[in-house]
C-alpha cells in the first residue's frame, strides 16, 4: 500500500508514520507538483485539498481515500471523486481551540476599543475619554454550530453569555441555551448582540446572509464572519454597515482571497479585518495528523474509516 503526500510534513512528524505503520509506504512530497509521478500508485493522498484537480483524480489509478488535512472542501473536484468511488476524510475539528480564542479575541479587540489605544499610544495621546463596553451577559448567536461551534459557546459561558446556536436540524447542542434550525434563521438572529457566521462554502450556503438577514438584526450587533467569505457579498454587508443595520462587522474570509488592494473593506471604518489566519496554529498539522493516524489504524484493520467521513453530496 502506497501513502501519498503532497503537503509539507515535519521530519518528526514522517518519522513517526514510518515507524508505527512499517507494513505501508510512505512517498513525501512538498506540493502536488512534486508528487504527480507518484500519483498513479496511490492507494491513499494526504493533501491541503486546493491542490488536487479532475486530472489528478483520474491520474489516480489506485486511489480509494483522500485525507484532507483542512476542514474546507470547496475547491476540491467532489463529482469526480465520487464518481470513482472514491473515500474522503478532513481535519474537522483541529480548529475549534484556536478559531474559539480568534473570536473572542477580535470580539474584545472591538468593544474594548483597542485599536483606538494603540493609535492614541503611537500619537502619545492620554485620552481616559475612549468609550468602552463589555463582552459579558451579550447574547451570542453562532451560525454553523459545530465542533468549533460547541468550543466558542463553551468560552463564551465563561463571560455568562447567553448562547443560541443555528444548525442545519437545530438538535441541541453542547454548551448552547437554544437551538434553532436554518429555517427559523431570523429567530436566532434578532436576539444576537454577536453574530459568529462559520459556516462552510455549499450551495446551500452560498451568499447566505442577505438584506433581510441583517435587517432583523439589532443595530448594535456586531458580526464576525470567520467561515467562508462567500456567505455574503461585500456589497450586502457594505449597505448593512452603511444603512446602520449592525454596529460594525470583523472579517477574517472574503469573497476573492487575497482581498484585492483597492476593495472598499480595506477602508471601511466599522470593518475589522485579518487576513484568514483565524484557523492558524502551530499544533495545525500535529493535530491533522493524529486524525489521519486514527482512520488509518481502522482502514488498515478492517477498511473502514471512523472519522470525519465526507458526505460528497453536502461537501462536508
């Protein structure tokens, strides 16, 4: 059985798949270039997701699962591989401690007024005038309540929020006080002092949030989007920011990545911006790689896979 990489890895990280899975071969390459001469021999692909193309798929003799090392799938080529019946799994879940921390961090960052004291500290400004509010007892709606869902509720009850999560079925959830499925959407959104949208990039989830949305919305409601940049077209939420529909609105995925320099978010002045990192973490790829090791124990036992299996049909 022949184990494909295509994604940087750690030489402890190789060391350590090599040694607990002596009855596989490992082929390590830095990207998708270097590996498509190993590809026709693949039994099984580790990969970011982005790099691989219909004609890799169909280089791809041998391949029977894909184990993508993100949670994202929406650049991958989902027909053709299901079309060859081929497996996937992702890294689902290896975000939540960091994306949790992002949220909270940013949603302080705005209310304590922060970038203000920094402006003020590099002008050599004293001003104890600087208004300053509190993240604690606010009402936090999570749209896309997930596993990173679940942890940014879980810190989120360490400030006493009261927290309302919106899910495909709306089955409760850990760490949530209600619970709302996608079709009653607006009720969870009215009540939201935050509004966290992490939701994946489907056709079901493509341009979401519209004028309506942010219409039922408070005025004072801020709304952090660290999904997929395609759940809301900038001009929708540039007219909601504009119209006084929310109070300001952070933002760490966009449309067009990167975001191009002439691009009216750059200098809106109730956008906060970064630039994609939320998932970012130096545990990433350790964490990535202990999933993979885990469905790989199984498929070497029995050919199963136990976790994070993609449905191709929804995309994730």
């Amino acid at each position: 059985m022949y184990i494909v990489s295509t994604t940087m890895l750690t030489e402890e990280v190789r060391e350590r798949l090599i040694a607990d899975f002596s009855n596989v071969t490992f082929i390590f390459h830095e990207n998708m270039e270097q590996a498509e001469a190993d590809l026709p021999k693949a039994d099984i692909l580790i990969t970011y997701g982005e790099d691989v193309t219909p004609p890799h798929i169909e280089q791809a003799e041998q391949l029977k699962w894909i184990m993508v090392i993100s949670a994202g799938m929406d650049e991958m080529p989902l027909r053709h591989i299901k079309a060859r019946g081929i497996k996937v799994t992702n890294a689902r879940g290896i975000h939540k401690i960091q994306m949790a921390e992002y949220a909270i961090s940013m949603l302080l960052h705005v209310y304590r007024n922060n970038e203000t004291f920094r402006r003020n500290q590099l002008a050599h400004v004293w001003d104890q005038t600087v208004p300053l509010l509190e993240i604690s007892n606010q009402t936090m709606t999570i749209v896309g309540s997930g596993v990173i869902g679940e942890e940014l509720a879980r810190i989120a009850k360490a400030f006493r929020m009261k927290t309302i999560g919106v899910s495909r079925s709306g089955q409760d959830k850990p760490h949530f006080d209600e619970n709302y499925a996608i079709d009653h959407l607006d009720d969870a959104l009215k009540q939201a002092d935050f509004v966290v949208s992490i939701l994946p990039s489907t056709v079901d989830t493509f341009y979401f949030y519209k004028q309506d949305q942010f219409k039922v919305m408070k005025p004072n409601v801020i709304f952090l989007n660290m999904g997929r940049g395609d759940a809301v077209q900038s001009e929708t939420l540039i007219m909601a920011l504009d119209q006084g529909q929310l109070a300001h609105a952070i933002l760490d995925v966009f449309e067009q990545e990167p975001l191009p320099s002439d691009h009216p978010f750059w200098e809106h002045p109730k956008i906060t911006m970064t630039p994609h990192v939320s998932g970012k973490s130096p545990n990433y790829i350790p964490r990535a790689i202990e999933i993979f090791e885990q469905n790989l124990r199984s498929y070497l036992n029995d050919r199963e896979l136990s976790t994070n299996v993609i449905d191709l049909d929804r995309g994730y």
